[in-house]
C-alpha cells in the first residue's frame, strides 16, 4: 500500500533501531543495498536514500511516505505534510541544530556584523541565503560537501553547519554566532497519498508505532508485592505515569503494585523500595508506551 524511504547515512542506524523497536524491522542484503523490506502488509516498498533528496521525492510523489530533518525540508522548500517529531538523532534525543559558527577570535559578534563579501561554506546554501537576505547581510555562500567545520579558516571565513552536541566545533576552535534553525527528525508524506483516507490510515498506524517506541525509551515497567501495612510508604515513593497500579493479591492483606518508571534512577528506588517493605520486585523492559 505504502512506498516508504528511509534516511541513509548519519541517521541511518539510528532509523533501523527505531523501526525495530516499533516491530517493524528494516530488513536489507546488505548495508550498501537501497532496497529494503518491512514485513508489515501496510508497507509494499522500501528504499534507503539519502536524507537531503527524500522531501523532494516525497513532494514529487516518487515515495508515500519518509523521514527526514526539518533542516532538509526547509532547504529544500518542500510541500510535504508532517506526520510528528519523531525525538531522536544520530548520538541523541536530542534535537539537531543548523548554526553559524566563527573562529574564536573572530571579530564579529552578531550576524549583522559579517562584512560584504565574507566567505561562508555550507551544505545548505538556499537556508543560508535567506537568512543572510533578512538580515542585510551580503556574502559569498560555498556549497561545501562534507568535513565543513574544518574549512575555517584557511579556505572560508564562517560556516554554516549541523551539531548535536557541539563537540566538534569546539575542537576546531569555532563558536556559535547564530541558529538558524532547531531541527527534529520527522515522519512526513506526500501530500496526495496523505488525502487518501486508506493510505492515510495506514500511516498514522505506523507513526504511532514509531511514537509508542520512542517514548518507551528511557522507561521501565517496576512490579513488586508488598503487605498492607507498607502500601502507602511504597506509594509515596514510587514514581508514575499517572499513578501505580494496585491490585489486591488472593489471600488478603497484600497488594501487587506496578508503574512505569524512568530507567534513569532505578538503581536507587528498587533499594529504597525494599527498605519501606516491598518484595518480589522485577525490573522489566518496554518496548512501546501508546496513550
């Protein structure tokens, strides 16, 4: 039913992991294979492309449905609908941001400060020129095609660039001048396929497989038994979703709790649990969270 391309290179592991985890695994030949299968009978083909080109197939109708970065889509200007934020990148859930960056010892403070004529290499030259126009700034704007950070300052004078965790500008002795743009990976569709109510059904099944996977990351499912009288001490401890399930357990005066937790923390809860009464706790892994 579906025609899906999935993002190659940075994102692509990440991407594969995803989709795993949503039951909805990536199967190729190999690494170097564009084509791929899902085994999910809304979803009849599968390429893996490179993220800058999926917002122009997918608004040419080349693909139903893709992921990609709002970066990619505000460069290109693509009329495509977004389907969600999906929450994760390549090192992080955090979001990618589009930034220019100067050498430490650069003269300029503000984006208004660049002077006629400054040299600026970038792998989004269209989103680059844009905001430079509103800002009265004219420069020379070099596509640049991998590696840009390390094109300061021998071959331009600033860059504008992608960074998640800003690492590697530090380490070339770079500094954020300016973003231009906070970018999440998302699911987006062609917009004709989108208005088919078939196909459209189909793809909000899969982003909320997707979503489900996401928020389950991080969470654990904590279930314990404890006696009445040391329910309301586990209670005031244990943290929830919304609140703790609690169930009475056959043959009175125990209760049966359970609650999704944050993964980050558990090692000091399960002790603290024990120590105000609770046994027989299991930590448990989620694969999915759906409201």
């Amino acid at each position: 039913m579906l025609s899906l391309v999935l993002p190659k290179g940075s994102l692509e592991k990440a991407t594969t992991q995803l989709f795993d985890a949503a039951d909805l695994t990536v199967r190729r030949a190999s690494d170097r294979d564009y084509r791929a299968q899902i085994d999910d009978p809304r979803i009849d083909r599968v390429r893996v492309l490179r993220p800058q080109e999926i917002p122009t197939y997918l608004e040419q109708g080349l693909f139903d449905l893709g992921i990609t970065g709002r970066d990619w889509i505000t460069e290109t200007d693509s009329d495509v609908v977004s389907l969600g934020e999906l929450q994760y990148s390549k090192a992080t859930s955090n979001p990618v941001r589009v930034i220019m960056a100067v050498p430490e010892d650069a003269p300029w403070q503000k984006v208004s400060d660049l002077p006629e004529g400054v040299r600026i290499s970038t792998e989004f030259p269209s989103m680059t020129r844009r905001f430079l126009d509103r800002h009265g700034v004219k420069a020379k704007v070099v596509p640049s095609y991998g590696a840009t950070e390390a094109k300061v300052p021998d071959i331009v004078d600033v860059i504008v660039d992608l960074t998640e965790t800003g690492s590697s500008l530090r380490k070339n002795g770079l500094r954020i001048l300016d973003t231009l743009l906070t970018s999440y990976t998302e699911l987006v569709a062609n917009r004709a396929a989108y208005e088919d109510a078939e196909k459209r059904a189909a793809m909000e099944d899969i982003a909320l497989l997707l979503q489900g996977a996401i928020r389950a990351r991080g969470n654990v499912l904590l279930k314990l038994n404890v006696a009445d009288g040391d329910l309301r001490a586990v209670l005031d401890i244990m943290p929830s979703m919304s609140s703790p399930t609690v169930t009475p357990l056959a043959g009175g005066e125990k209760h049966a709790v359970e609650s999704v937790v944050a993964k980050r923390g558990v090692n000091t809860l399960i002790p603290a649990l024990k120590a105000v009464g609770a046994h027989d706790i299991l930590e448990i892994p989620i694969s999915k969270i759906v409201d």
